[in-house]
C-alpha cells in the first residue's frame, strides 16, 4: 500500500455543519454499494497516508479504520468526488463483510418496491 495524493485538498470540499464529508463505499469489482460514513479531515488525510478506508465513527466520536478490530478491512482502490464536492465516492477492495451486522453490505434490507 502506498501513499495516496489527492487532487482536492480536503478544504476544497463542501463540509456539513459538523466538518464532515459523507462517504459511498462501493465494491470496485462489481460495483455493490457496501455501506455509507463520514470522514473528518484527519480520517481523510489516514485514508490517503494508510490506503485502508478510515472514517470519523459519529456514535464513538473517534477514528475508525474499516476493519482494525472485525478483520473486515477495505482498502482503497479509488476516490472519486461527486460534481458539487460533496460527497466522496470511495471505490475499494472489501475483505469479509462491510456491515457490522455480518451481512456483506449495509444495505440489505428492502425497503419499498414497485408493486406488480
């Protein structure tokens, strides 16, 4: 894993009102969306120093890097920006499953369908 460079600073992007970025993490392979978190600028400048997906865990107010406890790692195989710089879509490697449920994704509940 090496160092990864960014294009953007971290403030070039457009934060929430508690310094925060909202990250889509999605499978790089088949492109399945795995879960969704934020990132501070220090879980930002982790995940580009590491290669490994480091979030700002809100519930834990602490840095959290994917997988460091569960094994469950995701390591970064690219980052991309949304068009109002808002949003980070991180494309990545998942070891095991995303969801701290057990589940391979977060989103594996149905919530509403078009009826037949």
């Amino acid at each position: 894993m090496g160092k990864w460079k960014s294009v953007f600073k971290f403030e070039d992007l457009k934060l929430n009102g508690d310094g925060m970025i909202p990250v889509v993490t999605q499978d790089y392979e088949n492109q399945e969306v795995l879960m969704l978190a934020y990132m501070n600028q220090e879980a930002f400048e982790k995940t580009l120093e590491t290669g490994l997906m480091t979030y700002w865990s809100r519930s834990r107010n602490e840095l959290w890097t994917k997988g460091l406890t569960s094994g469950h790692v995701q390591y970064v195989k690219e980052l991309n920006i949304d068009c109002d710089n808002d949003t980070i879509l991180a494309k990545v490697e998942q070891i095991g499953a995303a969801c701290h449920t057990g589940n391979r994704t977060c989103f594996y509940r149905e919530l509403a369908k078009e009826e037949a």
